[in-house]
C-alpha cells in the first residue's frame, strides 16, 4: 500500500529487519500502532527497537515485521 498521509509525506508498507529499521517507522504490534523512537545494536545482528511509548521489542537479526515508512515528497 501507497498512499498519500497529510503534510505532503508519502506513505509506504514496507518489510523491516534488524538490519533495515529506521527511527520513525510504525510497527503494528497487537494491534496498535507503535512509532520507533530509537534504536539499539545488540549482537548477532539484532536489535532493540524503544517506541514512542516507552515499550521495547527485541528484533533478532532474521525477524521480519511490517513497518509503515514515512517518505517526504521531492
């Protein structure tokens, strides 16, 4: 899914990894929303991902998650 989100920003699904997160994607976990805020490097690849609302989700490097990503129009 594409589509245009207010602001001029465009809006893309996309499939993430611990290697391919990026602050600012939303992930939805148990059906709410969740925007990542910062990222933390673990080893073996993986990574802790801190959302917006103060959770934590442990990404191992071969999790695979559907993210939201945030494109500014050019």
């Amino acid at each position: 899914m594409n589509g245009w989100a207010p602001g001029g920003a465009l809006a893309a699904n996309v499939e993430v990894t611990a290697a391919t997160v990026q602050r600012g994607d939303i992930i939805q976990l148990g059906g709410q929303a969740r925007r990542v805020s910062d990222l933390f490097q673990l080893p073996q690849g993986g990574k802790r991902l801190l959302f917006e609302s103060g959770e934590l989700l442990t990404m191992h490097a071969r999790t695979r998650l559907v993210a939201v990503r945030m494109q500014r129009r050019r």
